[in-house]
C-alpha cells in the first residue's frame, strides 16, 4: 500500500475493520496501480487489497469471512460507495455488524485534502497541460464552429498536450446557452457577438485541472463587457481572500460582495469554488454555508460568475495551492477576455495566441 500507516489509522480499535471501495479513494491509499472494481479490507491485522471486487463479489464476500480475526465484531464501509444490495449481501455473508458510515468518509476526506508534494505536482503539471492546449485552440476558434465542434478542438488539444483522459465531456457552450452554469453543447453554431464559455482541463495519472475562460467572436458589447469586468473584479477579491485558516464562507463573501453590490446578487447561484484533486470528497468548498476553515497545502477553484438567462453567462476560474503563509496560483493563462476575428486568419490567430504567457513542458512527476 502507498500510504499504509494513513489507511491503517482510519480504524478506530482492534474489534473494527473497514471497506473502501470508491476508486478516487483506492488510488489514494493504494497507488496508481489499483485497478476500478477494488476493494480494500483494512483493520489493525494490516490491509488486503481484493482486485476484482466488483466482479466477484460474492467470492469476495467470501473472501472477507476467511481474511476477517475472530476479534473483528464490526465493518465499517463507505457510505455513498457502497450499493444497498451489496451490504445486504454483506450481512448475510458475515456474522458482524455492517455500518454504512458517513464519518468513515469524512475521515478520510480530512486525509485526502491535504495534498502531499507528489499529488501537487501531477495538479501543477495537468495545469500547465490545460493552460498550453486552451492557447493552441485560441489558434482555430472562428465563427460558424459550433459548440460541438469547440468541444472536440478543445478535447483533442488536451489530449496532444499529454492529458490521460479516456472521455472529455467539458463544460462548453457559446451564446445564450452559456447562461447555464453547467452548459453543455446542443448543437448551437457560434455567432457574431456569441461569448464561448470553456470550463476544462487535464489529467494526469488520476489527478485533474480546473479552469474556465471566456470568449468572445468579434468585439463584446458594452453589457458584455461591463459584466466581464464585474466578475474579473470578483474573483480578484476572491483570490486575495483565499488563505490557511480563514473561514470558507468568508472567503466566498469576500467575492460575492462585489457581485451583490453591483446589483447582480441573483446572477451567481454557486459557490465560490470547490476542492481538485483525484475526485470524490477532498475538503471543504468555498461557499456561503461552508463555516470550515481553510486548511493549508489543498488545491481549490475560485471561480465567480454571473448568468443572465436569454443573454450570456460569464465565468472566470483559476486553481490555486493554499500553502501556510500564502498561495500559488496553478492557472497561468490571462484573466482577460480573449477576443477573436469576426473571419478566420490562422496567420492572425497564432500572431495572437502566441502573446499569452504558458509554461514550459514538464516531465511527468513520478509517483
């Protein structure tokens, strides 16, 4: 196991044993080795990796009879992994009790949002990936393309880049459609004065980014624009306001406040941003009911937006490591509109795309 004496102090007394079955949570303690379908039984007797659990079950549950000491009296499982056909198999394979445990999972959230230096790397790294395919596809964005088809360009760019992702299903949309916070292509054909919202990123081994640009096809209008700047300023404020041990609901108020009395309070229906990492639960979200504070060396969104439906929507998103006594913003393309020629000119494109700032190619970090 990767992270062994981590999994191990999950159990509360010898008499305990858990199940860990959700993937994000596999790979964390197991390695990027651990295969979908796993398992793991873990108890102070050390901890046993089943590989084919969801295939098997029934010889697993089997399994579990004969793995399990005499002293073991309960079996703690993950509570949102777990279906309620398998615990009833569970209870009748096994003479102990089953407990579908929430504060399992939390237990476990508060290990994984804590980054360690090896998780940082492979977030920075699918960053720089994100960063460098969103200015190549800056490179071929024209009018007439439609949302469809901006989705594959920005897909196919990630994948070129080096993302390690099977499926791209990002969040893209241009014109009204972009009014939804969590648009996805219909088929609409981008037109004059369309926005294009891209909320996307990479992979690498397992660990993913999160950022959100907007478009614009030819000069934005004055309402555009005013509200580009709006939510720019927002995330701005809330950007300054991310720190270790600050309040999460604070740190969203720091952002929404701006919004709010500009009069488009109604406009933004989200939280501020959300924990990155493998997936699943890995720390408290930046939101108005969220009184957690922040802790250090965890990787969040700040991402403020205003929605305006039968108009357009606006979002700006960056992923930033909180350190103890600062932050690192992970995004480094501009927080600018990028507006692109009405006709397309690939000789105007790369002249343009080519000004914004990205990374040099990293290696992938080893685990």
């Amino acid at each position: 196991m990767k992270r062994e004496n981590l999994l191990l102090s999950l159990v509360p007394d010898r008499d305990t044993a858990i199940l860990l079955t959700s993937f994000p949570v596999l790979r964390y303690y197991a390695g990027d080795s651990v295969l979908e379908g796993s398992a793991i039984l873990a108890g102070k007797f050390g901890a046993l990796l089943y590989p084919s659990f969801s295939a098997e079950r029934k010889e697993a549950f089997r399994s579990f009879r004969r793995s399990l000491p005499p002293e073991i009296k309960r079996l703690e499982i993950e509570s949102s992994s777990v279906s309620a056909m398998d615990a009833f198999f569970l209870r009748q394979s096994l003479s102990i009790d089953i407990v579908l445990n929430g504060e399992l999972e939390q237990r476990i959230a508060s290990q994984r949002q804590r980054k360690q230096p090896d998780e940082i790397e492979k977030l920075r790294y699918a960053q720089q990936i994100t960063d460098r395919a969103f200015a190549d596809a800056l490179n071929f964005i024209h009018l007439g393309m439609t949302d469809r088809e901006l989705q594959k360009l920005i897909a196919d760019k990630l994948w070129e880049e080096g993302s390690q992702m099977t499926s791209f299903n990002h969040v893209v949309g241009c014109g009204e459609d972009t009014a939804d916070p969590h648009v996805r292509p219909t088929g609409r054909t981008a037109q004059r004065g369309d926005l294009i919202m891209m909320d996307i990123g990479a992979v690498v081994e397992g660990y993913g980014s999160d950022m959100t640009r907007m478009i614009s096809l030819g000069p934005p209008n004055d309402e555009q624009r005013e509200i580009y700047e709006l939510v720019k300023a927002s995330q701005a404020a809330g950007l300054a306001a991310v720190k270790s041990g600050v309040k999460c609901s604070e740190i969203d108020r720091a952002a929404r406040q701006v919004i709010e009395q500009a009069g488009y309070g109604d406009a933004f229906p989200h939280g501020l941003g959300h924990p990155v990492g493998a997936g699943g639960q890995e720390g408290p979200r930046l939101c108005r009911e969220e009184a957690q504070v922040l802790p250090f060396d965890i990787v969040v969104t700040v991402e403020p937006g205003i929605y305006l439906p039968g108009k357009f929507g606006i979002r700006i998103e960056d992923m930033v490591l909180v350190c103890k006594d600062k932050i690192e913003n992970l995004t480094q393309t501009s927080h600018e509109l990028f507006v692109m020629p009405l006709f397309y000119s690939p000789i105007a494109c790369l002249r343009y795309a080519s000004s914004i700032s990205v990374p040099v190619r990293n290696k992938i970090p080893q685990s």
